[in-house]
C-alpha cells in the first residue's frame, strides 16, 4: 500500500532542508506520497519539485518572522525583547492569525489521510504536527543548544516532542542531540544536515584574478532588505579596496532584478557599465546569479548578511564577518544569534546598523582574515562540528523510510 507523508516547514531554509530531503526519499523509494504546507512565505522550493501544497500560503510583510512571536504568548520569556511590535502589526492587518487558522485547519484534514507528518523547524510546525493526532517526526533545524549551552524549548514544543506520537526528534547539530537526550528525549538523535547537499559547484566561470583573494557577498534573499544589505556591502567594498587587495563577487537570488541593482547603483553613486558588475574608481563588485556554490568554494572570506546561506559557508569552512543591517531579518540581535551558533568562524562588528565607523572597522577585520592561515584552517575544523558534512538528506530520509515500516509494523499487530 503506498505510504503518505505529509511535509511542514516554517521558512525559508526549512523549506530547503525539507525539499532536500524529500528529492532524498524518492530516489530511495518513488512510490512514497509526498504534499507540504509551507507555513512561511509561498514554498516556492516545493513548487520546483512539484510537490502538491494542500493549504493556503501567503507572503508576509515581516517574511513570517512573527509566526513564532505569536506562538510565544504562550512562553513570554524575552517575548517584547525579541519582538518587532510594528512588524508584528503588519502581519496581523495584512491577516497573519487568519492565515495560520486556515493552515491549521488543512493540515487537520489531509493529516488524517498521512501514514506520517514530517515537521521541520521549531514549535511552530511542531504544534501543527501535534493537533493531526497522527505520527510525526520533528527536524529541529531552527533551533540549537550552541545557542546558550541547551535547547530552550518553549512548554508547548517540549510537550509535543514528548508526545507519544512524535516518533523521533532530528536535530541540526551532534550538540543539540546530546543535550536532548541528557534532559529525557529518548527519540534525540543527529543524522545530518541537508543545507550542505546543494553546495555542488556548477562550474561557472567566475573570471576570478589569481593575484588577489576573493570575498563572496551575500546580502540575504528577501528584497526590498537585501538591496538595503548590498548598499552597506558596497560601502564596505570601498573601505576594504583602500587597506588590501582583494576582489569581490555577489551572489544574487533571481528576484534581485536589474532594476533593484540599478537603482541602488544610482542611489550610492556607483556606475552599471555592464550587467554583471558595479564600478566605483577602483572598487568592481561583480554580480552573479546561480553561481553561489561555486562562489563559496573558491571564496577566503565572506561578507553575510543573511541565515542559511551563513551557515552553509561556515560548513564549508569560511570565515565570515557580519555587519547588522536595518533588518527585519538581519539586525544585530539575528547577528549576535548567529555568532552563538556558528562560533569562532563568524563575527559581527558593530551593534547596530552599520555606520561609516562600523564599515571601517570591519574592513581592517576582513583584511587581516585574508592574511591569517591559522584562523582560515580553525574555520574548515570549526564548520564541520558546528555544521557538518554532506550525506544528512539521504539519511533522514532513510531515517523517515524505517520509521514508515516500523509504523506499519506495529498497525499489522494491533
């Protein structure tokens, strides 16, 4: 009988993970019915895959960073700290508890037909797993004990993840793991982490100088935030070419048009000459679109003003510096998170957004990374603790797979 399961996911690189994983599960087993309610954002990467999206989706002004800050009314531990209270003003007029209650309401109803719910994230796709009443495995990959020495789970997380449904507990990091099973989560365990299977380069031809280092630019993925990120990377740019040599090149997501680059161009009094580089005297950004594996491979340093795509360089061994933006997404508190996480291969100058100041101290701090061997291979040892190696999409899935056959197991006893 053919086995469904259903995928939740809450964002951007929970989205990722979690199509990673199911491209892993079909080439394993083809005959497995795959759907996905992608509680953030549009689930564009489910799309791609043509996986079918049983629930309304939407765009929120905030990206669906407020999902969890509603969530944690619940567990108001730092709620008004870590809150944005226009942001979270914005979400609920343009129908943020709407949406979520209509989500609820089609995970409930397809959730009966599952053999199996997949939540990948943090309490949110958790609860909505928890309300199916069916099987679920949670992938905590928005959440680690790096953070402040354990997990901090909020009641309601921690009493679905004891839940006698909930058939395992998948954690981004060995860390987490321990942790969880040290506190009483028999099911913990790490099997991998699937950001680090798409980082295959594509071969592009990056026209890279030999004579110089190269530090990759990653401004994030949501626009209009990420144009406002590049604008302060540029202004870095400046500041780095006047202390050391080094060349710089962008990694751009498709929605980061010609007209956003033009118009930044002019607004900061940079020069377009062609499509695919921005001049100012001897500073030359080069601008890349699909070529972001093959950028961090052959990147020295990174410049990240973004989430997963932070973490994958520090898997792969880079050393990154962070300047904080204006946000929503990248302020100094999503920075200083991040440093906790990632440890001693990402640093953040300045506590708020960037001001001429803070650019020019992180110039000096980039120039002498690009100099300091010793701290270049403390960062390849540091991202595969922190991060890990390829392979996690294959073993999760297999992972899903033994907990399919375990659950039919058990259903042809009873």
């Amino acid at each position: 009988m053919t086995k469904r399961v259903l995928f939740l996911s809450n964002g951007h690189g929970e989205d990722l993970n979690a199509t990673l994983i199911v491209r892993a599960l079909h080439a394993i087993d083809p005959s497995v019915d795959v759907a996905a309610m992608p509680i953030v954002g549009t689930g564009d990467a489910y799309r791609k895959l043509a996986v079918p999206i049983i629930g309304p989706t939407q765009q929120l002004p905030s990206g669906g960073f407020n999902y969890i800050n509603v969530v944690r009314l619940f567990n108001p531990v730092n709620w008004w700290r870590d809150t944005n209270p226009v942001s979270l003003i914005r979400d609920l007029f343009s129908g943020l508890i709407g949406l979520t209650w209509r989500q609820i309401q089609a995970v409930r109803r397809y959730g009966r037909t599952c053999d199996l719910l997949f939540a990948t994230g943090d309490i949110v796709p958790i609860l909505f797993a928890y309300v199916t009443r069916r099987p679920f495995i949670a992938f905590l990959v928005s959440t680690s004990s790096y953070y402040e020495g354990r997990v901090k789970l909020p009641w309601l997380a921690q009493m679905g993840l004891r839940s006698r449904r909930c058939c395992a507990v998948l954690t981004r990091d060995a860390f987490t793991a321990k942790d969880l099973l040290r506190r009483g989560f028999p099911h913990a365990r790490y099997a991998g982490y699937p950001i680090m299977d798409v980082l295959t380069p594509t071969g592009a031809n990056l026209n890279l100088d030999s004579t110089r280092p190269m530090i990759a630019l990653l401004p994030g993925s949501r626009l209009p935030e990420a144009q406002q990120n590049l604008g302060l990377m540029l202004q870095l740019c400046e500041a780095i070419t006047a202390r050391c040599a080094a060349q710089f090149h962008v990694a751009l997501v498709p929605s980061f048009a010609p007209q956003h680059l033009q118009a930044l161009a002019i607004a900061q009094g940079w020069q377009m000459p062609t499509g695919d580089r921005l001049c100012r005297g001897d500073t030359i950004v080069h601008l890349h679109y699909n070529a972001f594996a093959d950028i961090l491979h052959q990147c020295t340093a990174v410049v990240g003003m973004a989430g997963t795509a932070v973490e994958q360089a520090v898997g792969l061994g880079k050393p990154v510096v962070q300047i904080p933006g204006p946000g929503p997404q990248f302020t100094y508190l999503f920075a200083e998170a991040q440093m906790r996480l990632l440890g001693p291969s990402v640093t953040t100058i300045g506590c708020r957004p960037a001001t001429p100041a803070i650019l020019q101290k992180a110039a000096q701090h980039l120039c002498q990374i690009l100099g300091d061997r010793d701290y270049q291979a403390q960062c390849v040892l540091n991202g595969q603790e922190r991060v890990g190696l390829p392979g996690g999409s294959t073993t999760i899935a297999q992972t899903l797979i033994d907990t399919l056959k375990h659950l039919s197991s058990d259903d042809s006893r009873s």
